[in-house]
C-alpha cells in the first residue's frame, strides 16, 4: 500500500491517520508542494492520497500556484476509483475539485467542538459505527458548498459541510479528526503567538477542555482513521 501525503504548511502531521496508516503498513510518499515539491503527475504509482490541512484559503492560487494541479490529481485519483482523504484545508481543496464552491470567511470554530452525523452517515463504511454527536477538534475559518454528486455525512450549526463522500471512497473532514490530545498540545505550543492573537485565553482553557473532551475525540478520530485506510 503505497499513500500518497500532501503537505501543506509547516507542523501539520498526519497524527491519528499515520497511526492508522502504520498498523496497515502502508508506504508513504510525503511531498511539501508549499516548499517546492513536485507533485505526481497522476495516480498511477499511488494506492491513496491524503490532503493536509494548513492557514490557508482553498482558493490562493496566487500564493499557492500548484493548487490547480493538486485538483487535477485528485480528480485522477477517483478516476482511478483510488482512495482520497482531505482533511480541513484538503477538505475545501476537495469540495473545489469537484465543483463546491468554497466560502472564505464566516464559519469560525477553534477547540473542541460536536458536530451531529446525518442519516446517510449510518450507512457509510468509514462513519457507520460512529456515535450521532461526538466532539472533534476544530481549527477553521472557512467553509463551502458541496460539490452536486456528494453525500452529506456530518455537519453542526457553525458549519454545516463537516464531512462528506463522493464516490466511494473520496472523504473530505472539516474537522480535525486526525489530531489527539499530543498533536493539539503541540500545536498549542508551535502556533501559541497565532492562537493567542484570536483566542489568548487558549493557554489557560487547554487542559480543562482537553479533560472534558479529549479521550472521546481521540476514540472518535482513531476509530475514523482506521475505517478509512480499510477503504484503500
């Protein structure tokens, strides 16, 4: 199993989904497009992609010029009925590529938050044996439309796309299910100056919020991985 890992900002991992990917013994082939990484030009030497999230918009094509190509790729990628993963910015990058419109601005979450699955959800192999409501760790500022073809799967009142399918096994997750208790540590630390210019009572609510929600995200997040590397 040969997956492909789109990188695209500084400290983004892959977290739970690597864990995931580990126990299937999955090789990775990680590429940091955003520091000059080429990306392949199709499918063909890949079994998966996944899409990392990153600050940001899915529409900076000027900032970010090898966008358009990370859609064509991903479009090829289902052609090719081969699993893809978007997480948060992969996730509005894979809204885009299949015709969503993206919307910049106005759908703010940070921490720990629920989101509600829908009724396709329960038929759904990577989200069917999940709870209805669960919290998830959220970190966004935009949102988008779902592309015509795709299938609603989560959502909550700040934004109502929080997860979706198109095809068989293209997912893209608004939310940051792939980040544990370490990982959010982490980025609590690796990112203290931007958090604390929007939420400076982050440092201070951390570990409370992490008591509260944290072990049911993480068993949601691993148990989310582990579906979708089943997929590939």
């Amino acid at each position: 199993m040969r997956v492909l890992v789109v990188q695209n900002y500084d400290n983004t991992g892959l977290g739970q989904v690597g864990a995931a990917l580990a126990e299937a013994g999955a090789d990775l082939d990680v590429r940091l497009p955003y520091k000059g990484d080429p990306l392949p030009e199709d499918a063909t030497g890949h079994d998966a992609m996944v899409v990392l999230g990153g600050g940001q918009n899915a529409l900076a094509d000027d900032e970010y010029p090898y966008f358009p190509a990370l859609l064509e790729l991903t479009r090829d990628f289902a052609g090719k009925d081969r699993a893809v993963l978007g997480i948060c910015l992969g996730s509005q990058l894979l809204a885009r590529a299949f015709g969503g419109e993206n919307r910049i601005g106005g759908a703010n979450e940070f921490g720990w938050r629920g989101v509600s699955l829908t009724p396709d959800a329960k038929a759904d192999p990577v989200l069917g044996a999940l709870p209805e409501e669960f919290p998830i760790f959220q970190w966004h500022d935009d949102t988008f439309d779902l592309p015509q073809d795709a299938v609603r799967l989560a959502g909550n009142d700040v934004a109502e796309n929080q997860a979706f399918r198109v095809g068989r096994a293209i997912y893209g997750f608004q939310f940051h299910f792939e980040a544990d208790q370490p990982m959010v540590k982490d980025w609590s630390t690796s990112f203290a100056s931007t958090i604390a210019s929007r939420h400076p009572d982050w440092a201070d609510r951390l570990d409370g919020e992490m008591a509260v929600n944290g072990p049911d995200a993480d068993a949601a997040g691993m148990a989310i991985a582990r579906a979708w590397v089943a997929t590939i």
